[in-house]
C-alpha cells in the first residue's frame, strides 16, 4: 500500500529553535532573532526584537524574511503584509503611527500597483502608485472635493 508523503513535516522534524544574532540586509539594523533555524540561521516561524526598539516576526527562509510578516517601528509604524528577500512585497498595509495609511500593492519595498494611501486628516487617494508614489488615480478629500490625478498630477 503506498502512502503520501507531506514533505512539510519532514522539514519541520529539522527545525530546530535558536536564538541567534540577526541583522536586517535592506538597513544594517541589528537584533536578536528567535524562533525555528535550519543550521543556526532563521528558516521557519521567528521572531526579531532589535536593539533599536523595532520588532519583526514572520516567516524567514534561510535567513530572510520571506512570505507574510509584521513589522514594528519603535516609533510605532506597522507594516502587515507580504515580503519577499526581506523587503515588502506583494499586498500589505503599512500604518504610521500618526494614522496615516496605505494598503495595497508593494515591490522591492515600494509602493508599487494598485493601492490606497489614507491620510490622517481624511484625504485620500485610490489608484495606481509607481515607485512608492502617486501615478493615476482619484484624489479623495475629506472636504468632498474629487481630483483626478494622471501621471503624478492631480487636478
């Protein structure tokens, strides 16, 4: 009788937990990761609380956050959402701590696709962003006024 193998659980049986040194590969930054490792590197479910006061937990792969994770500034912004070789990518949300947001589509850390970017005071705008700004779209304000916005210019 043949039996299916779930490949998952025989990678899970190598992971060990560790507790290791970490350090961010986009900004230098530096903490303390814990969490599931494949040979003392972060592979799996983990955790990174840096020395700065931020915070990042997630899915790593060898090392780099890959997959779904949250970011934490120490001054309170969150990001939520996908990343990819340890930069935001594909959907997410990041909120700053003042209450402005954006939610929607990232690449290599940018906002990038289809999104909405929420400010504080109730502006916002809905559409398309390119290199992590505004390209075409509708210009929200919180007044009622509508603006369409081509090419980076709203009017």
């Amino acid at each position: 009788m043949a039996h299916a193998v779930d490949s998952s659980d025989s990678i899970s049986a190598d992971l060990d937990y560790c507790k290791v040194p970490y350090t961010d590969t986009t900004d230098g930054s530096s903490g303390t990761y814990r969490g599931q490792c494949l040979n003392e590197k972060p592979h799996g479910s983990g955790s990174v609380d840096f020395f700065n006061g931020s915070k990042l937990a997630g899915h790593f792969n060898k090392g780099i956050l890959a997959g779904n994770g949250v970011y934490t500034s120490a001054d309170g912004n969150i990001y939520k959402g996908g990343w990819q070789k340890g930069k935001r990518h594909g959907q997410g949300t990041f909120t700053w701590a003042r209450g402005s947001s954006y939610e929607g589509e990232w690449i290599d850390d940018k906002r990038h696709g289809k999104g909405v970017f929420k400010w504080s005071n109730g502006n916002r705008f809905e559409g398309e962003f390119r290199d992590n700004k505004r390209y075409n779209g509708k210009y929200y304000t919180s007044t009622g006024r509508v603006y369409n916005c081509r090419l980076g210019q709203c009017k």
